[in-house]
C-alpha cells in the first residue's frame, strides 16, 4: 500500500504566473503532494498550468491532484481529482 505525504500544498493565486510561480515554489520547497486549485479560472489556464506542473511533479516525484475537472486530470494522468 502506497502511504500519502502528510503535507499537501494548495496551488494559491489569482493569476497564471502567480499560481506557477507558488507551486514551483513547494516543489522546489520539497512539497510532496500538490493540488491545483484555481477557482475563478477559465478552462485554457487550467489546462496550460496542469500540463506543465504535471511534467515538474514528474521530475520531483511528487502527486499531484486536480481539484473540480475530471477530464483535465484524466487527460494528463493525474494522481487523483
């Protein structure tokens, strides 16, 4: 059985760059489990910033979790949504 971090970081900002530039921070930070969580955003934002944090959460081996859109998750193999 797989054991989940105990720490998870929230993706936080009302922007594009501001919502990358926070969860590179965790992850640079050593953050092991993330979730993209972007209220107010239209879908494209979404989407552009999930496909690349997915690649950074490749290269730190961290989960990542896609909070409210199932077919973002499913479409770049997400953790979980």
């Amino acid at each position: 059985m797989k054991h989940l971090p105990k720490l998870q970081y929230i993706s936080d900002g009302y922007t594009y760059n501001e919502q990358l530039y926070n969860l590179l921070s965790a992850l640079d930070a050593g953050i092991q489990w993330v979730q993209i969580r972007w209220k107010n955003a239209a879908i494209k934002p979404i989407e552009k910033l999930s496909i690349e944090i997915k690649k950074q959460c490749e290269k730190y081996n961290t989960i990542l979790i896609i909070n409210d859109h199932v077919h973002i998750a499913k479409e770049i193999s997400a953790d979980g949504v």
